[in-house]
C-alpha cells in the first residue's frame, strides 16, 4: 500500500454521459495543495479531464459504472495499493453501492449501508420517518396485487406505484380508478416477470403511496453531524400536467424574508432529526404543503435523498452564490458584490464536493453569496420544453427584452422532436431571472412574462415523424402528482435534465 498518511485518500465514484445543460466539472481543481487529499476516481470511459488525470493519484475508466459490476472490484484493488479514506459520488444510483464499500474496507466517514438505506429505500424512509412524528403519505410496500387492493381499503384512488429504490423518473405509475388498477394488474404489473426465471417474484421492491394534494417544495443543504449548515429551500413552479406533456418546469429560491422559508428550514431540521446522522451529508429533500381549510398549513414528506439536487436547481444555487447563471454564460451572476470566484462555472459543484468531504469552502460567503448579502434575493428559473415538430426559428440569445431576466436557447433550428424522453434534451430554452428584492409572486410573474415572450417569438413546423407518448414513458412521483393537481405550481425535470 502507497501514499502518505497524513493524507487523505478520496475515491471518486461518477458516471458521466447523459445529456445535460450542467457542464462537467473537473475534481482536482476543487482541491488545495493544503487539504492534503490525494484522488483516485472511477468513471465512465473518455470522462476524466487531463487535469484530474495529471493531478490523480490513480483512475480506472470503464463502460457504465452504475450497471458495470467491475467498479468494485476496482475499487478494492485501488484500496489494496493505496488505501481509500473516504467515499465520494454525486450519483444516485451509486449510493447503497458506495456504502457497502465503506462497509467492506472499514471506512467510518459517510453513509453506511444501513444508513444509506433510509435515503433510497422509499418504504423504510417514511417508515422510519413517520416514526419521529413527521407526516408523511399513506404508503405500503407490494409484494402481490393483494397489497394494492389492502391499501385500498383504507386509502381512495387515485394511487402512485414504483420501485423503492427508483430515481429520476424510472418505472413511476398513477392509477386513477377501479377500471385502470385491473387493467395495470393484467398487462402492466407482471411485465418485469422473466420466463428464464431471471425475475421469478416481487420481493417487496416497489411501493404503493396515495395522493397528495399540495404545493411541492424541495430543500437542498449540507448537514454536519445531523446538524443543518447550508441550505438552499425552493419552490417548483409553473403548470400542472407535467414536463413530459409539453407544460413547462421552474423553480424559485424562497427569499429569507418570506415566511415560508423558517417553514421550510423547522421541517428540514425535524426530518434531519429523524435519521442517522452521518459526518458531512449534502441533501435533496421534496415536501408537500398541504392547505386544510380551518386547519394550519401542513408540511408532509415526498421523499429525501442524500445527494445534490440535479439539472438546473444545481445552477441556480450556482448563481445565489454568486457563479454564473448558466454553462452558456460564464461570466458571474454579478460583479458588484466582491471578488468573482476562480471557476463562476463550477462554484456550486466546488461546494458540494468540499461540503460532502468535511472540507471548508474557499470562497467568503459572506462577500461572494447574494443570498447573504440580500435577504430578499430570489432566483428563478424556467425551462421551456420542446414541440414536436421540426424547429423553423428560435429567437437569439440577446434578443430577450425583459428587466432582469436572462435567455439562454437551448434547440437547434433545423432539428426534429418526436416527444419526451428519458435520454435526449428535450428542452428548447431556459429562463433565469434575478430579483434583489423580490418575492416568489413577482418571480413568477417574471417567469411566466418570459414564456409568453418565447412563445410568441418561436416557430415550429407540424411533425412528420411518429410522435412518442409520453403516456408510456414512467414520470418521477412529484411529476405524477402534479399532473393530479386541477392547478399545482410545480413540475419535476426529465432525467435527460436532472444529472
């Protein structure tokens, strides 16, 4: 075994290839030479920057690391010649994969399995969080049909199926009625039996949860020793059907002044509370508002998971902080409040990975972040997505004429949609806008003056091509249930967009 020991030795865990308006980041240049952290890293094959590769102690590039079952292997292997210290992955699928490796070599900082559990399993997360005292949806884990028809009994239509350890928007059903449960039963349910007995039986890996009718909210933060540091609250925004039906996607950062932030802040802590603590932990944490008539507002638990938030929430926590607003646009969000950071790009993605290892951030927040600098600062976005059809004009970048909001055109003129899916960018713009002294109702004022503009502005020509349904393509749990919702402010992205 090599390397020094008073250095600390980081394996990188990361899988890069999906399409994503978020560029990539290079690890090493997060570092300073006093950190004395050396990296070794396992990713996708052509992934890695010739700066991480020149500056790592060690790398290992392989196809697909989040199905490919050499990572650990690898891994041990990089364990046996130069000794791993702490864990690192940003995704979410690598989660429990990188908490049994902490477990099998020993290492006590991060999450360990049975920790990381409570984070991906859907069923024992509430279940355990419901045991603090903390609301959460009525759920039961399936085994059969005979459990959705139970869960029935007590809880009315309409119902939201999937796997316990889903992400983005893998395998997410609704049922709305009797009619639609028996035909899910008879052509949908046992599809993922295998007749080579690959997949003989359910084994309890999916769940089965009822509606909730409330406004959607999402906390992003880093917590020490259970304890909230760093916190970024948000509100989804804009339509109610659902990003893969053509209905546009937003999110607004909830101004400091505004009463719902120290809302948001209590619960997150009560949820925090609720769990295992684990040393240095970054968050994505989804909640439910729901309004009662008579009866205080109430928060309750859509679901938490220990990672950061994806897609263009990571941005917009990029620009709070003073980064830039958009990988289109490199410049910082403003330069009137201090020094710009070294890499405006990548601030955010400096600070998680930092945050996540127990490392201090290089940056003064107090100078460089305009959410401590104005307590009413809000930022907003809105992603616009394609239609189908072939693209005729999209206006140009500097053409946007609207105070305080920036345009960045994502689609190509020329090019042809066919419908929503998981693995294509199916975003024609996005909008961001900053407000110094705003509030969530002027934000989304703002937004929506934004997509009327571009809605008027852009031209596309009638499809010719078969189009997809989005219909049969699985949406994440807070997407179905906005599209329950007669008038809900908030959507989720499409995974092409949550990476």
């Amino acid at each position: 075994m090599s390397g020094r020991e008073d250095t600390t030795h980081v394996l990188i865990l990361d899988e890069v290839g999906t399409p994503s308006i978020s560029n990539a980041v290079s690890y090493s240049s997060f570092l300073s030479l006093s950190d004395n952290v050396e990296l070794l890293v396992i990713t996708s094959k052509g992934a890695l920057s010739q700066g991480d590769k020149d500056k790592c102690l060690a790398y290992e590039e392989i196809a697909t690391p989040t199905t490919n079952g050499l990572l650990e292997v690898l891994a041990l292997r990089l364990h046996d010649k130069y000794r791993i210290d702490k864990i690192y992955t940003k995704q979410e699928d690598l989660i429990l994969r990188a908490s049994l490796l902490r477990d099998t070599l020993g290492i006590k900082s991060g999450l360990s399995h049975s920790s990381a559990l409570l984070y991906r399993d859907k069923e024992l997360m509430k279940r355990h969080i419901a045991a603090s005292g903390f609301p959460v949806p009525p759920y039961a884990r399936i085994y059969s049909p005979a459990s959705i028809l139970s869960f029935l009994r007590d809880n009315p239509f309409p119902i939201i199926i999937k796997p316990t350890l889903g992400s983005a928007s893998a395998g997410v059903t609704v049922v709305r009625s009797q009619t639609e449960l028996e035909a899910y039963l008879e052509k949908e349910f046992y599809t993922r039996i295998d007749d080579g007995g690959k997949c003989m039986d359910y084994s309890g890996d999916m769940i089965v949860e009822g509606f909730v009718n409330g406004n959607m909210f999402h906390v992003n933060g880093h917590a020490h020793d259970g304890h909230l540091e760093d916190v970024w609250p948000f509100s989804y925004v804009k339509t109610n059907l659902g990003f893969t039906t053509g209905q546009a996607y937003g999110n607004v950062l909830i101004p400091q002044g505004d009463p719902m932030w120290k809302k948001l802040i209590d619960a997150t802590e009560r949820v925090l509370a609720a769990l295992p603590a684990v040393d240095d932990l970054v968050f994505h944490l989804e909640l439910f508002n729901v309004v009662n008539d008579g009866k205080p507002d109430q928060l309750v638990l859509c679901e938490i998971a220990a990672r950061r938030p994806g897609g263009s929430i990571g941005m917009l926590i990029n620009a709070s902080e003073g980064g830039a607003i958009s990988s289109s646009s490199p410049r910082a969000a403003t330069t009137t409040i201090g020094v710009s950071p070294a890499n405006p790009l990548t601030l955010f993605s400096e600070m998680e990975f930092r945050l996540s290892l127990g490392l201090a951030l290089r940056q003064n927040r107090s100078h460089s972040s305009l959410i401590e600098r104005y307590k009413n600062f809000t930022i907003g976005d809105l992603l616009i997505p394609r239609k189908v059809g072939q693209l005729q004009s999209i206006p140009e970048a500097t053409s946007c004429p609207l105070a305080n909001t920036h345009y960045f055109p994502i689609a190509k003129v020329g090019t042809t949609y066919t419908g929503f899916h998981m693995t294509t960018m199916n975003t024609a713009a996005r909008f961001v806008v900053l407000l110094e002294d705003g509030s969530v109702a002027k934000m989304e004022e703002a937004l929506a003056n934004a997509q009327a503009w571009f809605e008027n502005a852009v031209v596309y020509e009638a499809p010719s091509l078969p189009v997809l349904k989005p219909s049969h393509i699985a949406k994440p749990e807070s997407q179905v249930q906005a599209s329950l919702l007669p008038s809900s402010p908030r959507l989720w992205t499409d995974r092409a967009l949550a990476q």
